[in-house]
C-alpha cells in the first residue's frame, strides 16, 4: 500500500468514527482516534477537516477540563462551520419559542457559573411561557444534550451546547437585544394630547 492510499485509508476511518456515533454521546475521544490512527492522528484530521471545510463542516475539538488541554482527553465532534440561520432553524424540526427557551435557559446557566436549580429556571420560564410547554421544553433540551439534569434537578451545560454554541456570542446577544417600542395607536395619540 503506497503512502497516499495510507492515507486515503486514514481519512476514511476518521470520517467514519466521526460521522457515526458508537457511543451514547457523538464524538470521539482523542485516545480513540490515536489507537485507530496512530500517534500523527493530528495530522489526519487536519487533512480531513480541510475537506470537510469545503462541505461547510468542520471538527471542533472540546476538552473536558478547560485547564487541561491534554487532546487524547479531549472529544472530537463533526459541526457546522457557521451559525444555522432561523429558517435553518425551523426547517431542522426546532420551533422558534422553543430555542427562545432554552436560549433563557443557557443565559441562566451561564449567569449562575455554569449551574442552575431547575426550580429557578422554571419560575422564569413560566414568566413567558405555560408551565407544561416550560417543562416540555427543559427536558426536550436535556434529551437532545444541550443540558444536564442531575438527580437532584441542578441544571448544567451538556456536551451539545459545548460543541455546537459559543457562549460569548449568546450573551452578547442577549445583552444588545432591545425590546421594541410598542407603536402608538392613533387612541393613544389623542389622548395623549388630551393630558
């Protein structure tokens, strides 16, 4: 086998365990990917992610312990390479107030140190929303892994908000966003003209 359909191979078999979870979470740990791959399996994935880039894809590395970049510790997720848009959004089986929720939900999160009583999550959810939608909502998001519940219901970052969410964009759009001034009906005009 010549050096090129080495690595032709190679490419293959990182695509494979990255597009195919074998897991109960998607991704690959780095250790994985060196007993496949051999100890250059770097190399490999930048050769791949070069080509997945021209897909709209790319590989997103994510380390458990941010103090410790150690990457046979560190998982390896598939994602896209920008932001879904809202009809992307809509069209991928995601409601509008359902990602408002859990938007809420992760600046909650964030504020709070990375860890939230979902008690406290709930009482403001309910401010907008019915408490079963509120509730549906929180645990739709737990299933899909962009929250943790713990057994004692403490709410915590899951490993899709990691991957697929950058935590500094979310809060600064959350902080710019404005609330939209109610328009005045021509009711409103005159009386308060009338004061």
């Amino acid at each position: 086998m010549s050096g090129e359909e080495r690595i032709s191979r190679k490419l293959m078999i990182a695509a494979t365990m990255l597009f195919f979870k074998s897991h109960r979470s998607p991704g690959v740990r780095g250790w994985e990917l060196k007993n496949r791959l051999g100890k250059n399996y770097m190399k490999i994935l930048e050769l791949l992610n070069h080509k997945l880039n021209e897909l709209g894809l790319q590989i997103k590395t994510v380390f458990e312990d941010e103090s410790s970049q150690d990457l046979d510790r560190a998982r390896f997720y598939i994602t896209l390479t920008h932001p879904l848009t809202m009809s992307d959004l809509v069209t991928s089986d995601y409601r509008i107030d359902e990602v408002a929720a859990l938007a809420i939900t992760l600046s909650i999160i964030f504020s709070r140190g990375g860890k939230a009583s979902l008690r406290d999550v709930l009482e403001i959810l309910e401010t907008k929303f019915p408490k079963w939608k509120a509730e549906t909502y929180i645990e739709r998001a737990v299933r899909r892994g962009y929250i943790n519940k713990s057994e004692d219901d403490i709410l915590s970052i899951g490993w899709r908000t990691r991957v697929e969410l950058d935590q500094k964009e979310l809060l600064k759009a959350i902080i710019e966003a404005q609330p939209q001034p109610e328009k005045k009906t021509d009711k409103d005009t005159q009386e308060d003209m009338q004061e």
